[in-house]
C-alpha cells in the first residue's frame, strides 16, 4: 500500500511538474518573426539598416510593454517577439530561397520585409504557396496587388502610385509655370513604374508639358555622365526622379558640380532618407517625397514621439521614412494578431481574417487596409521642398494629401484611375 | 553639334573609367592567365581606404589639394599589402592548375574581402565628394563638366602609355613578355618566374586599388561596389581580348562611345548597349578585339 501511495506520489508529481514545465514552454515561447531588409549593399544604409534598427527598438520596446496606447499589451498579445534577420541583398531568386529557408527551417511565425519592388513581385507567389502571412513593409510597386491577388500577402505601406500623384500636384501647385519635364529612374519595376505614374499624371494635370528626355539608367549603374549631359541639354524645367539608395547619392554627386540644379527644379518622389546623408548636394528647392506622412513629416503624436525616441535611443539620430514603414508593419500585424485572440484563437486563417479591411493607428497616422480585397494599406501623403536652416537641411513649405486624392479607390488600377482624371475615392 | 561633342566627352570620360578599372584585370590575365575576380574587391578597398584617409585628411584641415595625394598613397597601401598578401599566401599554391580552379580561387577571395569590406566599414556609405570639385570646371557646348574628368582622363592616358612602355622597353617588360609566351622555358633561362607573378599582380592589385581610390570622390563608397564594377570590368577585358592592355584601351572606348550614343539619342538601349558590343565583338573575332594567336605546344 505504501508503496503504492509513493509510486502514486511520484506520478503525479511528475505529471504535475511536467505540466507546469509544458505551460511555462507555452507561455515563454516566443513569437519569431523574420525581417528581410538590406543589410549589405547599395540600399542598406538608407533604408535596409534603419529598418532593422527601428525593428528592434519597436521589438525590444514591445517586449518591455513601453508603446503607447493601443499597443501598451507586451509583444503581441502578451507573447514575446523574436527577431530572425535576413540580408535583403543578393536578387529576387535568392530572396525565393531564403524565404522558403525562413519558413520551413528557421520555422518562422510571419514574415516582415522587402525593400526592394523585385523582390516583393519574386516573394508574393511563394509566400502564397508557402501559406505563411507576410507582411510587405516597404517595396512600391503597384502591381504587387494590382495584377495578382493574395491571401497570406499584406503590405502595410501605401503603394507608389500616391509618389507621382501627389509629387504633381505639389508641383503644380508651386510652379504652375513649368512648360517641361525629364526624368531619370531606374531600370527595373519601380522606377519604371514611378516614371510611369509621374507622366500619366502630368498628362492629365498638365497635358501642355513637354516630355524632354526620360533616362533609365541601370539599377547600380554608380557613372551618370552622359545621363546628366543629356538632362543639362534637354533644359526641362522640372527633373523627376526616383532614384534610391547608392544611385541617387551618386547622382547627386555627379549632377551637382555641373550646376544641374541651377538649370532644373528637382523633385525626388523617396528623396527623404537622404537629407541627412549629402551635405551639400541637395540643393535649396529641391521638391522631397517620403511615401505618407513618414521621417521629417510625420506629425506629433504619442505614437510619432515613442518611435522618435526609441529610434534615437538605438541609432542616435532621428528615424527616417524606411522605420516609419516598419513601424507600419509590426503594429499592423500586432493589431491583427491581437484582435484574432481577443477573439478566442491566432491561428493564421483567422489573424487574416481581421488583418483584412483593418484600420490602425501609426506613428505617421491612420492606416487603413483597403486596397488589394483588404491587403494594400493606403493612408496619405506629404511633400515639402528644401531649405538649410543655420547649416541644417530641412523641409519646408509642406502640404499634406488626403488619402482620396492620392490614391485609387478599389477595383481600378493606378494607371486607369490616373489617366481617368484621378477623381477621388470614398474611404 | 552641341549633342555630338556632348557624345564624344561623355564617351571619352566613361572610357576613362573603364580603362583605368580594367587595365590591372588584364594586366594579371595577360601575365599569370588568372582572371582575377577579387579585382572588384581590390576595387573597393581602393575605394573605403581613399574615403577614409582622404576623409581623415580633409577633416583635420589639411590642405585639401593635399587631399588628391592622401588618395594615391591609399591605392598604393592597399596594393601593396593586399597583393603580396593574396598572391604569396594564397595563389603561387594554386599556379598550374586548370583556369576554372583559379577563376573559383579568386573568387572565394572576392567573397571574403566583402565580407572583410563590411567587418571594418561597416554598411553605411562613405563620401568624399570635394575632391571631385576641387579642381574647378570647364565649359563646353553649353555644358559644365568638372575637371575632375580631365583627371581621370590623364590617369587613363598616363596608366596605358607607361605600361606599354615598360611592357616594350624595358629589361623587365621583356622578361615579362618572355614569361607570357612560355614560363617553363623562361624559368630554364633563369627569369624568376615566381618573383615575376609576385610583382605583376602586386601591380595589378595596385592598379584595382587605384580605379577604386579614383571613383570614390563620384559615387557613395558602400559595400557591392566590387560587384558591379567586376562585371563592367570584365566585359571590356573580353571585348579587348583578354590579356590584351591596346584591347583594353579600345575596348574601353568603344564601350564609352556606344553608351554614351545610346544615352543621349536612345535612353531606353543604355542598358543593353555594352552587352550589345559585347555580342557583335565576340560573332566576329571570338577570342576579342587583339586576341593573340596561341602557338599549339605538341
């Protein structure tokens, strides 16, 4: 009897400890999410590399349960987050196999990132197949939801299309007078998008502008010579632009001694990462863009004001655009997640059943999912033009876009609502 | 006229720069037939160490002239520590070996001076812009064009003609000929074959070093710089006939003029016109521009 009684003891103790031990693992566990984002390569130091620190500032403050309302709840849902970091760079097919490597071996729970708009397009399908939600933080290009449709796929930062939109306007609004236009892009999905979009809008807001010359150098291509020649010899009025990373330093570089600007007012549609990057070249005047009302425009708020100070904390200086659109990312998947919970489960269909359509807040304002059946964010826009304040560069004269004016309503493809005359959705 | 002249400047300046990256590529292959891939990376560290030096340099408020100097000597460093480096402790083990086996050496070597890249520097840029303005700028057809580009022109100039003349001219440019057309029978003649190899891609590092050191003050000093540069590098090699410094050099400028043509009457072939040279070059003459008839060793 006795040993009865022991043996009796010992299983349930066992059985009890294990228990604990089993509910500890699933309390503890925690949520591992991988960011892809340049760490190495052309795009790193403007967007890849603030990215991941604003992802781990946003993680670590999380974690501690230090964000403001509504995400004061402790990592998501009061699950911890936990960080798995890929280098963006490398090209699409490469993007192909580390995201399969994310999801079937480091056995990730949601996938944040991309950066560049190839390697969005690449991903998307294989995320599909792969049914794991990611969540597209920063790449352009419209045809991501535009001419594919996507269960597992969200993206939480407006797409390209409200650059050229509200950058033409800004525009017109400030030199009405401007009877010309050139431009230099890259040669792959966004900037070719990018021109795209700038001319179509033109044409319909000035139809009287002349198209000088259109450049598409190479992405990399690192010697702008005979590019900044022939926008010299073309005499536009205007110059657009949506040159990125290592290009767009280069270029300005280059263009900058041969007196283009003086020729040409500028206007750099994702110009805002590098205000602090090119002392000097910039020039007064030049027309910046940021994607939404991200980096040198977003306005105060609690939320604005804890990712300013977190960034600061971590990077020692101020966030720019690619940190807001991470920012996006984490508290629109964090919403979701939680939302899911409260009610009753998290598993992947139902978190993206309230990822679609949701509205959230953000540290450069309201988000809503609306485009794409629910997985496109929109929200609106800035522009402003710069100035140098006692040595600083800034941004001045800055008007804000409504999202319906900038941005197609659902069922209609950027470029079909942009030459339709742009008329604005209901949201 | 104004877009002719602009053509022809613009062609002639790019070439510069193509010249002055490829000649330490073919340099090595003409000599040592290894098609070094780790130039891209010599490339680089010309690149960061000219950006760091010449940036320490412009920051102390030294004399910024002073600054172009600081450049050169960091190419040279970087020559003459990372060649010796690689060629003594890595490539005189692989000498003999099939070409493919040296083409995947030196391209481990690329891979790992990346990395070294981003371990020291970091990922953030490098700029090191003045020099680029410092030389002031000339006017021409209704365009200002830095004298900076002068620069590189002479560099190109100066680098081409005094490699041919000591390649022609010298009791070293012969025996260098001598170990190019045949090392076995060299070395029976008593030329230090494995002295030769060590000074030529010494050089050969330097030169790299030196087209990084010279296109830093124009672009951001970032990590891949390497890649992109090998690529365009490479493709002259091959359209001059790889080994070949007069294949080179008019390769380069067959490049810069068909890009800049390209650029200024039709943007939308940029991309595709040096590959488009590339192509036609090799239908034609298939080993390049100033292949060398090989004579069959029986």
């Amino acid at each position: 009897m006795n040993k009865n009684w022991k043996s009796l003891t010992v299983t349930m103790l066992t059985a009890l400890l294990s228990g604990i031990s089993i509910g500890c693992d699933a309390q503890d566990k925690p949520i591992r999410i991988g960011l892809v984002t340049f760490l190495s390569g052309p795009a790193a130091g403007p967007f890849g590399v603030p990215a991941k620190l604003a992802a781990e500032a946003i993680v670590d403050s999380l974690n501690a349960g230090k964000a403001p309302a509504p995400y004061a709840a402790k990592g998501f849902g009061g699950t911890p987050l936990e960080l798995v970091v890929i280098d963006e760079a490398g090209g699409a097919t490469k993007q192909v196999a580390e995201l399969r490597n994310l999801v079937e071996r480091q056995d990730v729970d949601f996938v944040i990132g991309y950066i560049g708009s190839g390697d969005c397009l690449a991903v998307a399908p294989v995320a599909e197949e792969l049914k794991k939600i990611t969540v597209l933080f920063d790449c352009g290009t419209p045809r991501v939801f535009e001419d594919a449709s996507y269960k597992y796929v969200f993206r939480t930062r407006p797409h390209a299309t409200m650059d050229a939109v509200a950058g033409a306007m800004y525009l017109l609004e400030n030199r009405p007078g401007m009877k010309s236009y050139g431009g230099i892009n890259q040669n792959y999905a966004y900037g070719q998008d990018s021109w795209a979009d700038f001319t179509a809008v033109m044409a319909t807001l000035k139809p009287e502008a002349v198209i000088t010359t259109s450049q598409m150098p190479k992405f990399g291509a690192g010697q702008y010579g005979p590019e900044i020649s022939s926008l010299l010899q073309s005499n536009s009025d205007v110059i657009h632009s949506s040159l990125w990373g290592g290009d767009l330093e280069a270029f300005m570089l280059q263009a900058a001694p041969r007196n283009l600007f003086a020729r040409s007012q500028l206007i750099l549609v994702a110009g805002e990462p590098y205000l602090h990057r090119l002392p000097g070249s910039i020039p007064d005047g030049t027309i910046i863009g940021a994607r939404g009302a991200s980096g040198v425009y977003a306005q105060k708020s609690p939320l604005n004001d804890w990712l300013r100070q977190i960034y600061k904390e971590r990077a020692d200086i101020y966030p720019n655009y690619p940190a807001y659109s991470v920012a996006q990312a984490f508290l629109g998947l964090k919403t979701a997640y939680e939302k899911a919970k409260a009610l009753g489960t998290t598993g992947t269909d139902d978190i993206i059943k309230v990822f679609e359509y949701e509205t959230f807040e953000s540290p450069s304002g309201k988000v809503m999912m609306k485009l794409g059946k629910g997985h496109q964010a929109v929200a609106g826009t800035a522009y402003g033009t710069t100035r140098t304040v006692n040595g600083q560069i800034t941004v001045g004269n800055i008007k804000y876009y409504p999202v319906e004016r900038v941005q197609p309503p659902e069922g209609i493809k950027s470029i079909d609502w942009i030459k339709a005359g742009m008329k604005p959705g209901k949201w | 006229m104004g877009h002719l002249v602009a053509v022809l400047l613009d062609g002639l300046i790019y070439a510069s720069w193509l010249f002055i990256i490829a000649v330490g590529l073919t340099l090595i292959y003409g000599v040592m037939k290894i098609l070094n891939i780790a130039h891209g990376s010599l490339y680089a560290l010309g690149a960061y160490s000219a950006a760091s030096l010449g940036g320490y340099w412009l920051n102390h408020g030294y004399p910024p002239m002073g600054s172009y100097a600081v450049m050169l000597a960091a190419a040279i460093v970087v020559g003459l520590i990372a060649g010796p480096v690689i060629e003594r402790g890595l490539l005189r083990f692989m000498y003999g070996k099939d070409e493919i086996v040296l083409v995947l050496v030196t391209y481990a070597v690329f891979l790992i001076l990346e990395d070294f890249v981003k371990l020291v520097w970091g990922v953030d840029p490098y700029f090191i812009a003045q020099p680029y303005g410092l030389l002031g700028s000339f006017d021409i057809a209704d365009l200002t064009y830095p004298n900076y580009n002068l620069l590189l022109f002479c560099a190109a100039v100066f680098l081409g003609v005094s490699l041919a003349w000591v390649l022609a001219r010298t009791r070293q440019g012969k025996m260098l000929a001598a170990v190019i057309h045949d090392r076995e029978m060299s070395a029976a003649m008593g030329i230090n074959v494995g002295r030769v190899y060590f000074i030529t891609f010494t050089v050969g590092a330097m030169l790299g070093a030196l087209g990084g050191a010279l296109t830093a003050p124009m672009i951001s000093v970032q990590p891949g710089i390497g890649a992109e540069t090998i690529v365009l590098a490479f493709a002259v090699v091959v359209i001059g006939g790889l080994g070949s410094l007069p294949g080179a050099a008019l390769a380069a400028l067959l490049v810069g003029l068909v890009r800049s043509a390209a650029v200024h009457y039709r943007p939308e072939l940029d991309l595709f016109s040096i590959y488009l040279v590339m192509a036609v070059v090799l239908i034609i003459r298939p080993k390049g521009l100033f292949s060398v008839q090989e004579a069959r060793k029986i």
